[in-house]
C-alpha cells in the first residue's frame, strides 16, 4: 500500500469536487506587504496499525498539538496570518466537515489559503502525515506533501509539525500572476 494512500483519496477527492462545485471565490486585492490570510483546518487520524492498546486519546492529544504548532509557525513567521475557522459544533476537519462546508467556513472567514490534512498510522514505529493547500482565491491546490515520520512519541510528532511548517515557508503558496476563471 503506498504511503497515505488511504487520506489521499478520501481527502482530496471530497475537497475537490467542493471546489469545483463552490467556483472561485470573489477576487479582493490585497497588498503585497500584508501577511496572506490562512485557516488551518483540524487535522484528521486514522489508525490501520491493528495496535493492541487504545491510544486514542494520546494521538488526539498529539494531533491537536501538531495542528496547533503549524498555526503558531506560520503565525508567528510574519508571511501569513492565521485565522480561527469555525464549524458550528463539529470540528472543521476533512472527513468530520462536509468539504464545501469547509471551504465555505474558510471564506467566510477571509482566509485566502486553507491548510488540511491528517495523519494514518500505519505501525509502532511508522507513520504518514499529509497536507494540503487549497488557495481559495485561484481556486485550486496549491500544495500537496506525504510527511512520513517515524516513532510514536510527542517528539516525533513535535518535529512533524516543525517539518511542515518548513515545507509550507519554503513554498509560494500564493502566485502573483493567478487570474481566475
């Protein structure tokens, strides 16, 4: 089986056909120095290990630190500014939110990225994080990574999140010259 290839489909396939069926958002100028606006969605988890003991509540311990860890670093790098997203009484996650829901919730919050993903656990030792960025805006995805990390310890997922947020700094998640359609 390949590496997230269980969040990949479910995941992207719900968020897609949302974006298509939403159409682009309105197009707002923004200055070039103002941070660009980013809701960061709840992340999904899902456990294929067939592990014997319930962690349940330490990987959603975890998960809520690793989401909250890319809020703060993309926050605090000055080139975005996070935004709350707010799903009425479920979490805005992939899987738990209807996805145009999602998208909706993002834009009405005046984000102009939406940053989702989830995290399959595959053994003890092995695990896949994935993430996306749909730029709400232009309309389509921006930015798509597998994240494996290995070990199942607060500082194997602490340095996940470290690795995101360094992958999602390193991107121009926003392009100057996208028109919409």
């Amino acid at each position: 089986m390949k590496p997230g290839s269980i969040l990949r489909p479910v995941f992207g396939v719900m968020l897609a056909c949302a974006i298509a069926a939403l159409g682009p958002a309105p197009r707002a100028a923004e200055p070039a120095s103002e941070p660009i606006t980013v809701a960061v969605a709840d992340f999904a988890y899902i456990d294929q290990s067939g592990g014997v003991m319930e962690q349940g509540h330490l990987h959603a311990d975890r998960l809520r630190t690793l989401v909250q860890q890319v809020r703060d670093g993309l926050d605090q790098s000055g080139r975005y500014r996070v935004l709350p997203l707010t799903c009425g009484a479920a979490p805005c996650a992939i899987g738990r939110t209807d996805p145009a829901e999602l998208l909706a919730q993002a834009r009405a919050a005046g984000a102009r990225l939406l940053v989702y993903g989830g995290v399959q656990k595959m053994s003890a030792m092995l695990q896949y994080g994935n993430a996306e960025v749909v730029d709400l805006e232009a309309d389509r995805l921006v930015f798509d990574r597998n994240i494996p990390f290995r070990n199942d310890s607060d500082e194997a997922w602490q340095r996940a999140a470290s690795f995101l947020v360094a992958e999602l700094m390193k991107e121009e998640l926003v392009k100057s010259d996208v028109t919409t359609r």
